[in-house]
C-alpha cells in the first residue's frame, strides 16, 4: 500500500515471527509480459493515453552496445527496460495481486513487497510444525502465481529462516525473528 522503504522496513521488524522467508525474482524486469504491465496500469487508474504511450516505448526497438559497436535493433515482446522511470512502479502493480493472495488464503503469513524482492513472516501463533506448513503453503501459492504471469524465482537467493537466524532484507542484515537486534547494512 504504498509505503516508503523505511515505514515497510520496520514494520517487516516489527511484525513478530519466528519463521519466514526472502524471495527474489530472476531477470523481473526482462521477463514481464508488456501487455500485463499495460493492464496493471489501466487496473490503478492510468489514463489509456499514458498507458498506449508506455506500451509503444516498451515494444520499440533497443539497440545495445557489444563491444563497442551498436547491435541491431531488437524488438521485445517482453521486458520493461530497468532505467525507465515507469518499469518499477509497473513490476509492483504486476505483482500487488501475489500480495492480496498471500494474505487472503494464508492468514497467518504476512507479505512483504519491494519491486523483485519479496519477503514472508508467519505469525508466531501455533506449533512450529504449523507454522511451517503455513510458510509452505504461501511458497506453493507464490510459484504458482509466479508461473502464471511468466516469472521465475531466483531460487540461489532464497533465505528461509527461524528464529534467531541471520536474514538479509532489502541489503540489512537481522536476526530474523528477533524483535530487539537492531539492522546492519549488509557490507558492514
């Protein structure tokens, strides 16, 4: 809903958890589907003008340097270029749904989204045992969803952790389910 990183950051340290998760998307911004970013713009409220003007920028022609010599021109299907000032918003609005589903069909999982960074806390209700299983179910529902729009998570990224452990989100470092340790940036 819109958060600054600072507010969603402490609220991610705030929520009480003893289990959780960090996901990453693999290439987000080369795999979307243009035609998807197009529709979550207009599901938020972007005037169609804006929309049909994004969409003609998205699918013109890229060129890119290879050693030094400009490439041919190549004409994307998918992807939203990383430098445009729109791509980041739009990733998020693709993704706001996942959120929405996390917290409909896993309740005791609360979601967090920052572009192609994803985090989960379960709520530190129930066993151990429950609350696994609970974590599990919001990864299954996560891959399918992902599957669904075209993404891939890049699974050599992903942190799963318990209590005490150390877990970084969003470049800090913290003992995930501890409410008292204070973040480091993650190089020190």
């Amino acid at each position: 809903e819109g958060e600054s990183v600072t507010t969603a950051t402490l609220d991610w340290k705030d929520f009480v958890a003893r289990l959780g998760a960090e996901l990453y998307l693999s290439k987000a911004f080369y795999s979307v589907s243009i035609e998807l970013a197009c529709a979550a713009l207009r599901w938020a409220g972007m005037p169609e003008e804006v929309v049909m003007y994004l969409r003609a920028l998205w699918r013109a022609p890229r060129r890119c340097h290879i050693d030094g010599a400009l490439s041919k021109a190549l004409w994307p299907t998918s992807g939203l270029p990383p430098g445009d000032a729109f791509s980041p918003a739009s990733l998020a609005l693709v993704l706001v749904p996942w959120s929405a589903i996390i917290s409909k069909f896993c309740r005791t999982v609360k979601p967090w989204l920052y572009c192609d960074d994803r985090s989960l806390r379960v709520s530190s209700t129930g066993t151990e045992k429950v609350q696994e299983e609970r974590l599990q179910e919001a990864l299954d529902l996560t891959a399918q969803f992902d599957g669904s729009i075209g993404l891939v998570e890049n699974g050599k990224k992903r942190q799963l952790w318990k209590d005490h452990e150390r877990v970084e989100h969003l470049g800090l470092i913290s003992a995930g389910g501890s409410d008292h340790a204070l973040c480091q940036p993650r190089d020190g």
